[in-house]
C-alpha cells in the first residue's frame, strides 16, 4: 500500500510500494522487514516509516506517541524468536533521508565475533562474499517472527 507522501526517488518509499516480498508486519504508521539479500545474521530486520519522514524529530503525533511502545514491542518479540542477548538498534539516516532503523540480533556466537558497530559492517562483508549468510537461519528467523507478530501485534 502506497502512502501518499511517498516520494519517487526514494528507495525506503519504493521498498514499501513493491508488495509484500520480505514484510514481516504493517499498519498504518509502520512496516517491518527483512533487510535486503544477503542477511549476514539471522533476523536482522528494518522498521520503517511509512510515512517519507526524515526522522523522529519531524514525527507526527500519531508518530511520535506509537514509535516507543512499538520498538519495544517488535524488540521484545525478536528476543522470544532469535534467543539473542541484545537487539541492537541504529537509525542514522544517511543512505536514505527516510525514516528505517536496523535491529540486529545480538547472540552469543556472531560472525567474525562483531559485537557494537561492528555488527553492522558485517552487512558489507556479506554483501562482499567475504562471509557466509545464514540463509536456512534468516528464513526459519523470519517466518517465526512474522508469525509471532501476528499473534501479537504492536500497540497502535
């Protein structure tokens, strides 16, 4: 579903326009899904306004009150599904000036044992062939977490 403040250029506004490939939940305000090929940990998703907004300083209302209990929600679910210590969150912004923030399962084993910042230059060697992504992994991670999700879905 297309939002009306979708801009063209934007690759975030084109990702929620191209169907359903990849979604794990939506509503009105938000899309949750898998990052792109290749997935260098299991459950390494996106959330994603679904409104072209730059950020939550320039949130709405409806934003800004449902952004906090939905993170903590989509955070509590991936723990129950992945078992991961931690879900490290970043949402910087500069590779699309569209609101998408990064929760990366944290587990006790990682690649190349990346802890910190350093998960997230694993996205890179992947993408480089320089490690293996977990495929069979990321797709069981993400088909338990869209059904976790629907079973219990973010407050509104």
């Amino acid at each position: 579903m297309q939002h009306p403040s979708h801009v063209a250029d934007c690759g975030i506004c084109q990702k929620l326009s191209s169907g359903a490939e990849g979604v794990l939940f939506e509503n009105e305000l938000w899309q949750v899904r898998t990052v792109d090929s290749p997935c260098p940990v299991a459950g390494w998703t996106m959330l994603l306004a679904r409104r072209h907004v730059a950020g939550p300083a320039v949130f709405d209302d409806a934003e800004a009150a449902s952004f906090g209990p939905t993170l903590r929600h989509l955070q509590r679910v991936l723990l129950e599904v992945t078992g991961a210590l931690r879900i490290y969150t970043a949402a910087m912004g500069e590779s699309s000036p569209h609101f998408h923030a990064h929760m990366v399962p944290r587990y006790a084993q990682m690649p190349r044992e990346a802890k910190g910042w350093a998960v997230f230059d694993l996205q890179r060697a992947a993408q480089a062939g320089e490690i293996e992504p977990p495929v069979d992994d990321s797709a069981r991670v993400a088909e338990a977490y869209r059904a976790a999700l629907a079973r219990n879905q973010p407050p509104r």
